[in-house]
C-alpha cells in the first residue's frame, strides 16, 4: 500500500474511531489520519495474536481492523492522560 492509501485509510478509520469514541470535537484532520494509521498498526498486531491477516490493502477489512485499532488507541490515550474522565467533585 503506498503512502497516499494510508493516509487516506487514517483519515478514515481515525475519523471514524474518533466519532465511536466521542473526540472528534478534540482532533483535527491531522489528528485523525494520525490515530488511524496508529490504529492500523494497532489492529494488526492484534488480529496477528488471533493468526489473521491485519491491513491488506484499501478495503472493507482493513478499514475496520484500522477503526478498531483507532478506538483501543484512543482509549489508551484517555486513560494515560485522564481525558474523558467524569468526576464528579
């Protein structure tokens, strides 16, 4: 996959995780292509672990392991940083 296929599958899949995980208001364009490429990388050690093929190309499949690599990757993030926490004090 050339380096345009991943931008465009980061922007996807990043925009995509950040509107499941509810900070799409917080990150930019940049921000998303950055988490889903993360996300990308992320989902396809994962789907390694299960002995399943991670991104492939520009498809359906990769699209979604990318999104739900982006959605852990956020998730990591919230709870490292201690966004998103409700307290109520």
């Amino acid at each position: 996959m050339g380096i345009i296929a991943w931008i465009v599958l980061g922007a996807l899949a990043g925009w995509i995780g950040s509107m499941i995980m509810g900070t799409d208001a917080n990150q930019g364009a940049l921000g998303n292509i950055i988490v889903g490429i993360i996300g990308a990388f992320i989902g396809g050690m994962i789907m390694g672990l299960f002995g399943k093929n991670g991104v492939t190309g520009f498809n359906l499949y990769s699209v979604v392991v990318a999104v739900v690599g982006a959605c852990i990757a956020l998730g990591i993030y919230r709870a490292v940083s201690g966004r998103g926490h409700n307290s109520a004090i």
